[in-house]
C-alpha cells in the first residue's frame, strides 16, 4: 500500500519486521528482495511521487572543496534514480584488495562473492550481464574504425548504460501491491530512537511537509538514504549517545570519497578517422557505452597509483554547443522522438555524436525544470540553429561521417578514503530544524599523482601506438582543474571488521548496534574509478539475502521459542 504521512492518522500506522529508509537503487532493491510472504516492509520517502518545493529544500547541503550537486541528492520517490542517466560498470579486482600505498585500503568482502550478486543485479534490475563488459561484449566493437592501438601500461575499462535508464521507482512500484509491503512518501526521519545503552534502534521519528509526526517501530531498520544522509541520519541520532548513532570511535561521516572529474588534455590523431564506436561512444544491443584507459593493474601496483581513468570524447565541429546540448535534452524526455529514434536504429550501432548523448549527463540535463526552463532550451536551440542543423544533419544522415581530428579527454579520478574527508552537521538547519550536513572533500597528494601519471603515461603511449600527439598542463595546472562532482558519494559508513575503523561490518550492520543496517554507496571502503550503482544493487540483494538466511529466521526461531516478544538480532 502507498500512503502519505501528512494526510495519514500516525496512529494507524502498524509495527513492522523491516523498516527501509530511501527509495532510492538500494532502497527499492532491498524492497523487492525482501518482499516475502509474512514479513512486514515499511519503506520511507522523504518526499513524494513527483518533485515538490518542499523535497527541493531538503537537498540542502554545505560544501568544503568539491561543490555537492542539489540533483544528486534527491528527495522524490525513485531517489538518484529519477536523474541518473544509468552508466554502470563492475569494480575491478584492485579495488578490493589491501594496497599497501593507500591509506585504509581493502575490503571485507571478495569480488569473488560479489560476482554473483552483479550477476543477480543484471538479471532482476537491468544492468547489463558481465559479459558485456568483456572483449566478447562490447570489446567486440574494438576493431571497428581505423584505430586498432596496443598498450603497454595501459589497460581499457568498458562502461555502458541502458539506452533507457532505470527508474527504480517506475520499475519496481508494483511490489506496494503487496498486502504486507507500505510506501510512505512524504516520511522525512529526523532522528533514530534507540534504547540505553545504544545497541537496539526501537524506532525512527518521522516527520511531513505538513507537520505530520509520527514513529516508525519496526525489529529490523536499514538506511539506505545516500552516501551523505545515511552519516547525516545516524550524526543526528543522539539520544542514547552523544555522538551519534554507532559513532562511539568517531568514525561515522569519514572517509567521504567521490570521483572529482574534468575535462583537460587533447589528443591530435595522427589521421583523421570518421568512426571509432569503441573509444568515442555508441549505442549497441540496448547498451550506450564506450571504452576509458586506465593503469593496468600491474602498473597500479608497481607505481603505487590509483584506480583512475579517462575517456575519449571526440571534438565535432558543434562540441560545446549550447543549442545541441539543449535539443538532446528535449529529444531525450520526448517519448515520440526516442520512439522513432529506437524504431530507425534497431539492430544497428549508432555511433554517439555528442557528449550529450552519453550516460554522463551533464548540469544542464539534470537540473530541475519548470516550463519556463523548457521554453530556454528551446530559445538556445534557436539561437545556435547553424550549428544545431549541422549536428542534426550529422546525426539523422546515415552515411554523413563527420571527420574527427581531436579529441579531449573526460577524466574520473578514484579518491583514497581520507578521514578528514567527511560529513559533518552545520549551525543551519533545514524546515524540520534538523542541522544541515557539510561535505567536505579535497584532493590528495596521491589522488591528483595518481591521474597526472596517468596523462604523461598517454602522452607517451599514444604516438607509440600510432594513435597521435596528446598535449596536457595537468601536471601544472593551478588551481586542481579536476574539481567538478560526479554524484557519486561514497565511504562515509564504510565496512570493515575494527570498529575503531569502520561503521558497518561485513554484513553491513552497524557496530554496536544490533538491528540497524545500511545499504548504499556510503559502505564502501574505497571506490575504484566505476559508477558505483551496479555496485550498490549487488551489495542490497547480498545484503537482503543475509537478512532472509540468518536474522529473520534467527529471529522466527526465538520467538518461537519464547511464546511472544521481540527476539534480540
């Protein structure tokens, strides 16, 4: 059942076995894996069916560095979800090891074990399967077009999307047909209440756009609100300890990594080339996808860098055009125009003719819009009309090739987890009186060597393999130019097995308290150079999957075994 805490009597909402806060990829994951019969799912939104004014103000955050996207901190039923343009790719095996040139490296958990829940995530929620990202996938695009180079430091890395991007919302609304499964939109938690001493949650106060309150008591809580309001929530949670909620060693909030990037560096191509489906981007088999570089692995280890990486994006004659930007922006929320593009261009690879046309969406995109934003775009389409033609003409003329000469580089930095890095609560408060949360991130040393590296490696590796002349100031740049967010907040609840270094355990719980999770991106203990939604998928369905096999069951058992009460978990 779908509800709406501000026209709902507080009193009438039940006790629950499970109770999920965010409707966003983890939320709603963990909402359809754990929708079985008897078990009794109360999940939260903040905000409703459709962006509200109210929702908006909520995403309020304060940032130190790198500037934190309103539209990448959502409060409408969906989450991220309702603005992400669905790039994914898989974590890589370095990611999960223990590095020794990085500070708190490591994960407590395999890739191995996490390969079959990224096999679950691609056959239940759209991902593409892991083959996709192999040289038998979409590698098998390499060979097309003229350049055929062969690295030697140099690893590629494939990402892909789906040509229509899931709204985890749409998708997977129809579990709240369920008897025992409520929504309840317009749920803001201010806080989590939990019993003395602070190792049981008892419930989450809840509040509506309308003053609305009420409490949520449930046996199981799972935050699965985002890398920022996952640390804002339990920071807020003081009532049985000062410090937050399963924030005894001053752990909750740090670490806070993201993947700053920017444009910087051009490539001039020994020869002009019309098409390169691979490197520059297309779209094939129901995929949107491309080919980055980044270190090998081996490099990685022997250099003692990171995990980041850059992606072609070739230079037309329209790039940087505001007119052609804006016009993709209408194509792509116009249902009659992706129809009859998808219908044209079935069973064939449609190479990408903009960076607009990839799954990195650009601000202009994702912004929220009203109708006068709506009319702009239209008058910048208007006003650029020349080059707006041309790119049309480009893009609907199948046998039109535009030449590409240069191509500049989209780089993706991986940040080392940092514990000054870190999300912290302010004087100001948002319309509950709840502090609004600072993010506050920065660079190191080792992130910006790791991607200078990376430059001048390809400033040699590209004329040795006959690809062209790369010339980059990023060694020199000043300030950082790789400054921009890519919504993707990380690592400020992050697993591990010490809790005087960690927030959650391996299974995700949080240290010291024995009945709440987390679920989300906030987990991670590092966060390699990969979107990190396909992660987040597989990490709630492992995550639900413990919850089904040890702690309810535990917990049916001891009831039992008791005759009634709540069983500890």
């Amino acid at each position: 059942m779908i509800r709406n805490l501000n026209t709902t009597n507080p009193s009438s909402i039940g006790d629950y076995d499970i109770c999920i806060v965010g409707t966003g990829p983890a939320g709603m994951t963990l909402a359809r894996e754990l929708a079985i019969p008897n078990v009794r799912i109360c999940v939260l939104e903040s905000g409703e069916a459709k962006p509200t004014k109210h929702g908006d103000a909520l995403r309020r955050v304060e940032s130190d560095g790198i500037q934190i996207k309103e539209y990448s901190r959502e409060r409408v039923f969906g989450g991220a979800s309702t603005t992400w343009a669905g790039l994914s790719s898989p974590l890589d095996p370095i990611d999960f090891e223990q590095r020794p040139w990085m500070r708190m490296s490591g994960w407590p958990v395999s890739r191995d074990e996490i390969l079959n829940y990224y096999s679950r995530a691609s056959e239940n929620y759209r991902f593409p399967s892991l083959a996709h990202f192999t040289n038998d996938g979409f590698g098998a695009l390499r060979p097309a077009g003229a350049l055929r180079p062969e690295w030697s430091e140099i690893d590629e890395k494939i990402f892909l999307a789906c040509e229509k991007p899931q709204n985890f919302a749409k998708e997977h609304r129809n579990i709240f047909d369920s008897a025992n499964v409520d929504l309840i939109l317009d749920a803001t938690a201010i806080r989590i209440e939990s019993e003395r001493p602070a190792d049981r949650a008892r419930s989450v106060v809840v509040k509506s756009s309308g003053g609305t309150q009420g409490r949520i008591q449930a046996n199981i809580y799972i935050l699965a609100a985002g890398g920022i309001e996952n640390a804002r929530l339990l920071l807020i949670s003081k009532d049985a300890c000062p410090e937050g909620l399963g924030n005894g060693h001053d752990q909750v909030g740090r670490y806070f990594m993201n993947h700053p990037k920017n444009y910087r560096g051009i490539l001039t191509l020994k020869n002009a080339v019309a098409e390169l489906p691979y490197y520059f981007g297309c779209i094939d088999g129901g995929f949107a996808g491309y080919g980055g570089l980044r270190f090998r692995e081996s490099a990685q280890r022997s250099r003692q860098l990171l995990n980041s990486y850059v992606r072609f994006e070739p230079m037309f004659p329209w790039t940087g055009s505001r007119g052609v930007e804006s016009l993709v922006t209408i194509a792509k929320h116009s249902k009659f125009i992706l129809a009859s593009f998808r219908a044209r261009s079935r069973g064939k690879v449609i190479n990408l003719r903009d960076y607009s046309e990839t799954g990195d969406d650009s601000d202009l995109q994702n912004e929220r819009k009203g109708a006068g934003d709506w009319l702009k775009l239209g008058w910048n389409v208007a006003v650029d009309s020349p080059r707006v033609a041309r790119y049309v003409y480009f893009r609907m003329a199948e046998r039109a090739k535009p030449k590409i000469m240069n191509v500049r580089l989209r780089n993706f930095m991986e940040m080392e987890p940092d514990p000054d890095n870190r999300i912290t609560l302010t004087n100001a408060v948002d319309a509950f009186g709840i502090p609004v949360p600072r993010a506050r991130h920065r660079c190191s040393e080792l992130d910006k060597k790791s991607i200078v590296e990376l430059h001048k490696t390809l400033r040699d590796e590209f004329p040795r393999a006959g690809v062209g002349s790369f010339v980059t100031d990023i060694e020199t740049a000043d300030p950082w130019p790789l400054d921009q967010d890519a919504s993707h907040h990380m690592g400020t609840t992050r697993m591990g097995a010490d809790p005087r270094e960690s927030v959650v355990n391996n299974h995700c719980r949080v240290h010291g308290v024995k009945n709440v999770y987390i679920s989300g991106a906030s987990v991670f203990p590092t966060s390699g150079c990969a979107n990190p939604t396909f992660t987040i998928v597989a990490l709630a369905i492992r995550l639900a999957d413990h919850i089904k096999s040890n702690v309810l069951k535990s917990n049916i058992s001891k009831t039992n075994a008791a005759g009634a009460g709540d069983a500890s978990l």
